[in-house]
C-alpha cells in the first residue's frame, strides 16, 4: 500500500486516538509491545490462509 500523503494520516489516526481516551497516542503506541501483538495477530490468521497466498 502507498500512502501518498503520510503526515495526513497520521494526523488522523493520531486524533481518532486522542478521542477515544489514549491520553498521549506517541507515548501509548510506543508503549505497546509490537512483537507480542505481532505473534498473536499471526496465531489469529488460520494457516490455510498463508498457503493460499502463495499457490
């Protein structure tokens, strides 16, 4: 996916996040463990799905 204007969508997802109550987004996201989140959004997608990607 190309985003053509970036700080634009920042600028939005950072203010949908201030309106539901995440106080400080920068701090929030980057607070978050990403590689936790990463492994469990893999162990959510059946594997049937990867290897239908690639046949």
């Amino acid at each position: 996916m190309v985003i053509k204007n970036p700080a634009a969508g920042l600028d939005t997802a950072i203010a949908v996040m201030r309106k539901l109550g995440k106080g400080d987004p920068v701090a929030y996201l980057s607070a978050q463990n990403w590689r936790d989140i990463g492994k469990q959004a893999a162990g959510e997608v059946p594997e049937s799905f990867f290897l239908e990607m690639y046949l």
